[in-house]
C-alpha cells in the first residue's frame, strides 16, 4: 500500500462505512516453506474481483497492498523468519482495523496464512473499541494451531489459529495490545484432515470445536455450516472467515502450495460462503494460500473470486 493509499484509508475510517467491501493485499509469503503465494494479490485482482463485486451492486473500495517484508530475517527452526512475520502482521493489523472501519467487510487477500495472524487483531481490535467480541470460522485442511514447541517445521504459516487464540510467542500474540483475539468458545475449525499429533491435543485441550472432512461429508455442509455459525456467533459482534484454498480438494483447486486429497468440493465451498453471508454476520474475509506459480491457467484465483462474490450474494 502506497503512503497516500494508506492516508486516504485512515482519513475514511474516521467517518461511518461508506462501502460494502473494502479490498485489501497482504503480499506476504515469508511465513511458507516456499516463495510464491505472495503473487496472488495481483492473480486475484486479474481474475476480476472487484469487477465481480461492482457488478453485484457493491460499493468496493480496492485500499491497495500493504507494504510488506519481501526478504527472510532468519530467527530460529522453530519460528522462522519471525521478525518478518512481526513486521507484516503490525502492518496489516493496522491496514485492516482502518478497511473494516471503511467498510461493512474486510477482504483479505493473502499471501500465506500467516497474514491472518494481522488480518484477525485489525478486525477484532476494531470491534473491542465497542466491547464487541469477534468469531472465527476457520477453513483449512491443516490445523495451522502449532506453536513453537509443537511446530514439526518451524513455518509461522502453520500458528495463526493458535495465535488468534493466545496460543504462542508474545512478539504475535500481543499483537494490538490485547489476547487473545478471540474465544476458544466462538472458534470453529471447518474441513481439518491433516493435523500434526501435538497440534490435535492442542486443539482438544483449547476446546476449539472441529469439523473434519469426514463430518462435512456425513452431515453436509449446509448443517456443519449453521452450526458452526451458531457457535461463532454466540455472544459476539460479527464473524472473520479465514479461507484457505488447501481446504478444497487439488483437484478443484491446483494451485496451493500443501495440497491435501479428498477436500471439499467448490460448489461445498460456494454454499458455505453463501451461507456465511447470508447471516449477516460477516466482518472479515481473508482468502489465502493460492500460489500463481503452481496454478493452471489462473484457475484457483477465478474460484477464488467465485467464493469471494457468494459471501456478497443478495
């Protein structure tokens, strides 16, 4: 995001929405094993998302990219690239308190997931200047609730959820002043079928409630959506809906950079958004993990678009 973007954003947050949407890039791929989710800002925008959007009879706003690292700070093999992370994440936390100030939605577009690490303090912390609280449902083949002592790998991309949840190094968790960002009671983990053994006990021992694949193919989406809703809702302002396009199944989605077979399917996928933004509760949406360089024919950042324009379907 340029200096005079990132002005006119703040200037507009002192006054009451004034979009439907607001956009918002986190270029950032640091927290990945691999460079090259990073791009898919741009992919994203190519694919027509704001075009997409207008054409519902939105009032977007495109704020830009956030200025983020674009080189490795070396830190540790259980957090790397850790400075880097702090750095963007500071960045972004601020980028999106302002967007979702701007707008009724902030939408996210990543980079890896650890951009949600900034995207969620923002939209949360935005809230809590009204003692509001935010839910979080989270879509994702992996569990992304690793901390330095459970990590296998040492990637920050693999945290954000835990991090949300207080879960972590200070240097993230206390990102905005505040922890955690969000209540274990109002945080729901959606198409899970790759988690680390360390990660799982974390998880159970947090109390955050898990539908693996397996649950959304017993009971459907549309009944694990609404009760997930039902959980993230309870008892707060709004709900951040963190995407991540490994959820689906490669085959729908080819370009992301940990592929996981037997995924949710698109049209899931599509009635899930659907579902979230019919509720009305939607505060903010990232959409992370697509990788331009292991797509085909931009294929995963169109669907990508697709699902984005179903959270706004009226």
């Amino acid at each position: 995001m340029t200096s005079t973007q990132a002005t006119e954003l703040k200037r507009l947050a002192t006054f009451k929405p004034t979009h439907d949407a607001v956009i918002l890039g986190i270029p950032f791929d640091l927290g990945a094993p691999r460079r090259g989710s990073g791009l898919a800002t741009r992919a994203i925008r190519y694919a027509g998302l704001t075009e997409r959007l207008t054409e519902q009879g939105l009032r977007v706003l495109d704020a830009g990219d956030v200025t983020v690292p674009d080189e490795g700070t070396p830190h540790s093999e259980r957090l790397r690239n850790l400075p880097s992370v702090v750095e963007m994440a500071a960045s972004t936390c601020e980028a999106a308190r302002d967007a979702v100030r701007v707008g009724q939605v902030g939408v996210f577009l990543g980079g890896d997931h650890s951009v949600a690490i900034g995207t969620i303090a923002g939209v949360s912390s935005a809230l809590a200047e009204r003692q509001e609280h935010l839910g979080l449902l989270w879509f994702d083949a992996h569990g992304d609730f690793n901390t330095a002592q459970t990590t296998l790998s040492g990637h920050i991309h693999g945290m954000p959820f835990a991090v949300a949840l207080g879960h972590g190094t200070p240097e993230l968790t206390l990102l905005g002043d505040f922890c955690p960002k969000i209540r274990p009671e109002n945080a729901v983990l959606i198409g899970a079928r790759d988690l680390d053994p360390d990660e799982q006990a974390l998880i159970d021992a947090t109390g955050v409630k898990v539908f693996t694949m397996a649950d959304v193919e017993e009971r459907g989406i549309r009944a694990v959506v609404e009760e997930a809703l039902a959980i993230a809702s309870a008892g707060t302002a709004g709900i951040h809906l963190s995407f991540d396009m490994d959820v689906l199944d490669p085959r729908e989605a080819p370009g992301v950079g940990s592929p996981v077979h037997d995924g949710m399917t698109a049209r899931e996928a599509r009635l899930a958004f659907k579902l979230v933004g019919k509720s009305g509760l939607l505060r903010g949406l990232d959409m992370v993990e697509v990788d331009p360089l292991l797509d085909m024919r931009n294929e995963s950042a169109r669907l990508a678009v697709e699902l984005i324009a179903a959270a706004f379907t009226r």
